[in-house]
C-alpha cells in the first residue's frame, strides 16, 4: 500500500506506529529524529511522514518546515504527534506546514483511522 | 482488528531504563556544575541537557499513557510540569531541585518496575517525593484531562446540516485535500455535494498548486455538529467554514464502521540504526554460526586426506568459507556486545550517595566506557565493580580532614578505566586513598588462621590476602561494605568469568584493581592435549608452560602426592590419566608432556600425553547436554566430529593445591633444602 516514514525518538513509539501501520500492509521506515528523517526522506519518496515533536538533533516543526522546502515534499501530508496539552506547538506545527496532528496517546486503531483519513 | 498493545511493552520498560539512566547522569553533571560554581551565583544549566532530561520524562509520560500505566503517566506529569518551568527559565535547578529530581527518578524506577512485573510499591516513598513536587506548583494540574476514547465523540445534537466549506488557496501547501475532508463526512452519514465554481480562472491563468473550489454540503444522517467540527479539524484555520442545522432528527444506531485488514502478526521491521534483539534469539545464531565452524573444520579434515591435485580447488574455497564464517562469527559476537559503560554509569550515583553519606569529597573519573564486552560478562561484572568502588569509597578513601593532615588534596579520586587488549578488557580501579593498611591486613589474617603467626610475606603476598575467603578489615560492619560479602567473593565472579583481579597497593598513595576479563564466553582459544585415547582442551589462558620432566625431578610426599619444582616453587603434578580414569602405566612422565597451568592464583603441572596443538573451539554446556562433571568446564566438538572435554583447571588445581600464597611464604626454605628432604611443601600444600 503506502509508504509511511515514522520519525520518533523513542523506539516504543516508533515500534508501535511501524508494527500498526505494517499489520494493515503499508511499508512503514523509521528514523530517529528529525535530522535521521529528512535524509531518509530525500533518499526514498514517502507517501505520508508521521513525526514526534519533541526529538533531539531536530525537532518535528523543524523536520516539517524543512521537508515542505523539498518539492518532492511539497504536498505530501505529514502529521505531527503532540500531547493534549501542546496546543501552542500543534499552532506552530501547522504554520510550518504540517498537515495534521495526531493526539498522544493513542491506540493502534486510532492511529489507522487518522492514516486511513490521510492516505485515502 | 485487534492489536496487542502489550507487545510494545518490553520496549517501554527498556527504553524508559536507558532513558532514566541517561537522565540521572544529566542531573549528576548538572550538579557537579552547582557545585563548582559560587554558592550565590546563579548557575545556567546547558540547554541541552536540560532538553535531554525532559525528553527523557516526556516519552515516559507519552508511553505511560499509551499502556495505561496511570501512576507513572500522573507522576511523570508532574515532573514534566516542573520541568517545563526549569526550560522556559521559571525556575533554577539549585541543589534541592536537583536531589528532588534525582530522588524522582528513583521513584519513576519503582513505579515502572512494578508496572512491569506487578510487584507492589510502597506509596510512602512515591507520595513523599509526589507532594514535594506539587509544593513546587501552586495549582498542580491534572494529568492527562482528557479521555481520548471522547475525543471527536458524540456530543451536541444529532441532526441534518448545511455545511460551507471554502478552502483558503494555499490549502495544498500544507498537505491537506479538501477530497480527504469530502471523503471523511460521507462515511458520517448521506452527503450531498455542490461545488462552487466561482472563484476557478480562465484556463490559461490556472495555478494547479491553488485550490479554487468551494463547496456547499448536506449532510444528514445521526451526525452531531462536533463529529463535523472533528473533520475539519485540522484546517480549520485554513478554510471558511459554516455548519448550520437544518432540522433535528431522531437518533438512529450507526453501524460501527468495521476496519479489514489481516492482523498478521508480523514482526515489523525495524529499520533504524539500533536494534534490539532478544538474548535468546542471539544464542540461537551463536549456536548456528558455532556448527558452522564445526563444519568447516571438518570439510578441511576431509580435504586433508585427498589427493594432492584436487585439493587445491577446494583449498581456495575453504579458505573463502574460513573468512567467510570469521567475518559472520565476528559480526554476530559483536550483537551480543554491549558497552562497559552500562555498567559504568550506574557508578556516578552510587559515588554521590556514598560519599555524601559518608562526609567524604570524591570525583569520579570514568573512562573507557565505550570498550565493548559480551553481555553475559557485563551482567556479571556489573555487582562486583559496584561492590569494589563501595569498598573504596568506605575503606580506600579518608574524610577531607584526614587527608588535609596527610597533606593531600581534600577531594579524593577514584579513576575507572576500561581498555580491550587482545582478546581480553582490562577494568582499573584506582584510588589515592590510604591504601591497604599492611600490618592490618597481616594482624587480621593471623588472628583468623589464614596465615601462619610468623609467616614472612611480600607486599603483593599481603596485598592478595584481601582476596581470601571471609577477611574483613572493617572493624565495624558498616551499612556499605564489610557485610561478609568480600573481595573473595568478587574474585570467584571474576574466575568464574575466566578472568583475574589483581592488586596493587601503596600506603598512603592508594590501591589499584586491575580486573582481566575474557572479551565473550561462547569462544575459547584452547591447546588440545591427549591423554590415553581421548583429547581434553586446555584453555589457552591458563598455560604457564609446557616441559619435559626428568622422572627425579618428581618427589612425593608421604600422602602420595607428587610435586616438582617450578621456577623456584613447588608445584603439584596431576597426572590427567589417573584423574579421569583409563589405563594406568601409560602415563610415564619419561614420553609425557608436563603443562604447567596457573588458576585461582595457583599453579599445577597437568601430565599429559601429547600436545596437539592450538585452536578456537566453541563451548558447549556440559551441563545442559548430560550433567555437571569434576574437573571438567564444559564440552566442545572437534574436526573429526568427536567430542573432547574442556578442562576446568581452576576445579583441578584447587583439588591438590593450596594457593600459591602460602607456598611461598615457605619457598626460600623448601629451596634451599636438598632435592630429597621436602617434609616441608607438605604443610604448605595442604
């Protein structure tokens, strides 16, 4: 089906967006942060970027603005995970570009609904 | 579509662990830096370190909460607010935000241990820590407010509405569709769609990146207005939106929409630059690449009895496959590898505890904490370091006045270090504390029997008596060390690890460990030796020398027992044949072969038959193949598919031995006196 890149410092979370996404038969690559994402990115096309926030090296608003620079990235839908009370960084995910967000915690099959809204 | 979400939990506990480790080293450095600036002078904590400390409980918050661990996702909460006030520059980090949070991440430990095997927690200790942590809000806020299960859930009136819905132009630049949204409120109910055409320009003037269209909807069916608001939600600002009701309806039951997909459990995989593996899932490979080594020394058998013309092809290929296997061989031994530092790093804290605990002033200095070492080594080293570095903080190191009146330093050093030499890691533990105390070592041993009253030994000979079994120079048990778990049983871990500890020691100036341990457990580079019809393997790292003896240069003692000299020592000699059975008389020591073999600090001479040369063998469990045999470690397959036994010469030598220690003590005597007179080796072999 898609290609999905999930891009996430904790290996718990990256584990359970790849092991969801993978049982409904996307192909799911993973990165660790936004700098370890940005040149997956320009090494292979994603369909949709599913990134945390809060990462080390570069952050998720960061990784957001840079891939929306690549044409490759232009229209490609990329959802931040932020937390209930992240409000102001959902604002400033969306200024740079991100398509959506996706509220943590959630459980694997909130997680295919929102993919399956985004990829069609 | 059911997905286990427990299966991702092993992955939580781990990662918080290394993510709590990490934390509390941040929060040791931050401290250290407190500490060396001026106690009035406000201290600016490096931004990232502070970042890494909230990333740290912000995972833990999120992954709590995921798993529905709600006493760590609360607790975390809490920590994540105070947090939140140090990075914006609220608050300072000062020494008792510092304690409190090293103390929190104690209680996050326990909190996340018992939500891992359900063990119970005792809510004293979290709630202390927890009302301490709320005293530093006003208005503590309450974790995690909102019930996700409700997020986009039914609220608000049922009913049919009208929706307009005009896209800003930019809309695509951020990802969104307005087909996704069109698409998502025809799965709410029956949609009726009109499109706005207006505002599309002539062709040519056409920007296909710009969205021209708007669109006037109906939708009818049980939909509630916040359902509507939830579809837009993520561009709402970037559309003109209005939802108006056109007529109430009455609730009719949804079908929940049923989500396809085959719940294969399929591993998913994992493709970043880490892994974690199983250590069950490792041994497996460990085993197969063993086997693989097998049959290649057996391939290289069978090519050896070949013809001389058509070997040489296979010659070439077996050389490939040798590399070949090494590479593999080293590349999966490396898997199991993990970092010293593991264990190093749990040493900072236990430093800062102990010493605060004990009024002493220490610095810590760790290095090499990247040297590599197999898993099961670093498990096992892990309480014996520990237990050394407590044992010099409470008896190597002086409070700062003892050391101002021996004109040192008042902040005493403790110097860990890990290096790899050949196949092995060499651990140091130095410190420039007061050194072991000679006289009451000697004093101590004496009085527990351990040497004789007037025995006359060397600095390193007294320096070793520490490692005997129950000498403790504490003169009080003390909450730290001295709890009749000694250096003894350290040095057993280290044996029985196949390494060695040494010591080295100067009054006043200090002690120095230098621990020795084997890079893995499951390779062993061994000498075969043949006694009778059977190949035993020596480890390689326990062979002093091999020689040939004279028949007079044996004596016996009145017990049977047989001894040599040996570089100015008594050693005994086991004559192999006899200890594992098999016909006697054939182990002359006129054809044999003596190997002298050192284990435990003490030496043997092994006599064997033939030496049969060098090689790496790969260790099976004697145990778990048949059961545990005397004298016997563990068990290997050599190239012609025969099993040969590999010699526990620690068990041998210990057998018929006394250490090595009290042979001295009474070498210059047993020296000096004529070849046939040896009554007394007797007493100190035994």
């Amino acid at each position: 089906m898609a290609t999905i890149m999930t891009v996430d410092d904790t290996a718990t979370m990256r584990q359970m967006v790849s092991f969801t996404l993978h049982s409904v038969g996307h192909e799911v690559l993973q990165a660790s942060d936004g700098k370890e994402g940005l040149a997956l990115a320009k090494s292979k096309k994603f369909d949709l970027v599913i990134a945390d926030v809060n990462m080390p090296n570069m952050d998720g608003i960061t990784l957001v603005r840079s891939l929306r620079a690549l044409p490759e990235y232009k229209f490609i839908p990329i959802l931040l995970l932020t937390t209930e009370s992240q409000d102001s960084k959902r604002q400033e995910g969306k200024d740079a570009g991100a398509t959506g967000w996706i509220v943590k915690p959630f459980n694997p099959e909130q997680l295919i609904n929102v993919v399956r809204k985004v990829l069609g | 579509m059911a997905i286990d979400i427990r299966q991702f939990h092993q992955t939580f506990f781990d990662e918080s662990h290394e993510g709590l480790v990490s934390m509390e080293s941040a929060l040791l450095q931050i401290e250290q830096g407190l500490s060396t600036a001026l106690p009035n002078q406000a201290t600016t904590s490096d931004p990232e370190v502070l970042n890494t400390i909230f990333r740290v409980v912000h995972s833990i918050k999120g992954g709590a909460g995921t798993f529905g661990f709600g006493w760590v996702t609360d607790f975390s909460h809490l920590l994540e607010t105070l947090l939140d006030d140090v990075r914006a520059g609220h608050r300072q980090v000062d020494r008792p935000i510092a304690g409190l949070l090293l103390r929190a991440v104690d209680c996050l430990q326990i909190l996340l241990a018992s939500a891992r095997s359900g063990s119970s927690v005792d809510p004293a200790v979290i709630e202390e820590v927890t009302a301490e942590l709320e005293a530093l809000h006003l208005t503590p806020v309450p974790a995690m407010g909102i019930d996700l299960a409700a997020t986009g859930a039914v609220a608000g009136k049922a009913g049919t509405w009208r929706i307009r819905f005009i896209p800003k132009a930019n809309l695509f630049f951020s990802g969104n569709d307005p087909l996704r949204v069109l698409r998502e409120l025809s799965t709410l109910g029956k949609l009726h769609v009109e499109t706005d055409m207006g505002r599309l320009p002539p062709w040519a003037e056409l920007d296909p990146e710009i969205c021209y269209l708007g669109w006037t909807l109906e939708l009818s069916g049980n939909v509630t207005r916040d359902a509507i608001t939830e579809v837009f939600s993520w561009i709402a600002d970037d559309c003109e939106l209005e939802i108006q009701s056109i007529q109430d309806q009455s609730v009719a039951p949804k079908a929940a929409s049923a989500t396809a997909g085959d719940s294969d459990a399929d591993q998913a995989k994992a493709r970043g630059t880490s892994i974690r593996v199983s250590t069950h899932k490792m041994d497996t490979l460990v085993d197969i690449v063993g086997e693989l080594v097998i049959t290649q020394t057996i391939l290289n058998q069978t090519v050896a009895q070949f013809g001389p013309d058509s070997g040489q092809r296979l010659n070439a290929g077996l050389a490939q496959l040798e590399r070949n296997l090494r590479q593999l061989q080293e590349n999966v031994m490396r898997i199991r590898m993990l970092p010293i530092g593991f264990v190093f790093n749990r040493l900072p804290r236990l430093v800062r505890d102990i010493s605060q605990q004990l009024g002493k002033q220490v610095e810590l200095k760790i290095s090499g904490e990247g040297t590599e070492l197999d898993k099961t080594v670093i498990e096992r080293i892990s309480d014996p370091l520990l237990h050394m570095v407590r044992n010099s903080l409470d008896h190597g190191i002086e409070t700062p006045q003892e050391r101002r009146a021996a004109g040192k330093p008042e902040i005493a050093c403790i110097r860990i270090d890990a290096s790899q030499r050949g196949g092995h890691v060499i651990v140091e533990i130095e410190d420039d504390g007061r050194g072991l105390d000679q006289d009451k070592i000697l004093k101590r041993a004496v009085e527990r029997g351990l040497v004789a009253a007037n025995t006359k030994l060397s600095a390193e000979q007294i320096a070793e008596l520490v490692f005997l079994p129950g000498f403790t120079t504490a003169d009080s048990v003390s909450d730290l060390s001295g709890r009749g778990v000694g250096l003894d049983v350290v040095r057993n871990n280290i044996y029985s690890l196949g390494g060695n500890i040494d010591v080295r020691t100067q009054a006043g100036h200090g002690t120095h460990f230098t621990i020795r341990l084997p890079l893995t457990l499951a390779i062993l580079d061994g000498l075969g030796v043949q006694v009778g019809s059977q190949t035993y393997i020596l480890p390689l790292t326990s062979i002093t020398e091999s020689m040939a003896l004279a028949p007079e240069q044996i004596r016996r003692l009145p017990g049977g027992e047989e001894i040599f000299q040996f570089r100015q020592e008594y050693a005994p000699l086991i004559r192999l044949r006899r200890v594992f059975g098999g016909t006697p008389g054939a182990d002359d020591i006129n054809t044999g072969i003596v190997v002298v073999v050192e284990a435990n600090g003490r030496r043997a001479g092994l006599l064997v038959d033939d030496l049969l040369g060098q090689q790496q063998i790969v260790i099976k469990s004697l145990e778990s193949h048949y059961r545990r045999v005397d004298g016997i470690s563990a068990a290997t397959i050599l190239g012609d598919g025969t099993v040969a036994l590999i010699l526990d010469v620690g068990g041998l030598v210990g057998a018929v031995s006394a250490p090595l220690l009290n042979l001295n003590s009474t070498q210059s005597a047993a020296v000096n006196r004529p070849a046939s007179q040896s009554s007394s080796p007797v007493r100190a072999l035994h």
